[in-house]
C-alpha cells in the first residue's frame, strides 16, 4: 500500500494542531496545580490562626475560673 503525497501536510496540520493544543493544556494544568497548592496554602494559614485564637481563649477561660475561685474563697 502506498502513501499519497496528499496526506503529508494534512498529518503535518493535524499534528501541529495536536502539539498547540497538548502545550495549552499542561499550562493550564499547571495553573490550575498552582492556585490550587495556593488554596491549600492559604487554608492551612487560617487553620493555624484558629488554632492560635482557640489556645489564646483557652487561657483567658482559665484565667477567668481562676479570678472566679479567687474571689469565692475571698468572701
């Protein structure tokens, strides 16, 4: 079987359709891959922050059934 010759630039089209379409893609992807390991990022800050806020709360609660002993032991 033989080859036409009119095949050559129409595999020749199609295949550099294929590569402009395949190096979009992994951009994207790669985007997508970053805002999302910023998204992670960014969650993680907020759950640490709570965490510190919920310890600080933990402290003042403290504090306070301290304050709270002291003064009934006073009267």
């Amino acid at each position: 079987m033989e080859i036409s010759p009119l095949w050559i630039p129409i595999a020749g089209a199609l295949g550099g359709c294929v590569t402009v379409i395949a190096v979009v893609g992994i951009v994207f992807w790669f985007k997508a891959r970053d805002k999302e390991l910023q998204y992670h990022q960014d969650l993680r800050v907020k759950e640490m922050e709570h965490q510190r806020r919920m310890k600080e709360l933990e402290v003042e609660l403290e504090k306070a059934k301290a304050a709270q002993i002291a003064a009934g032991a006073a009267r």
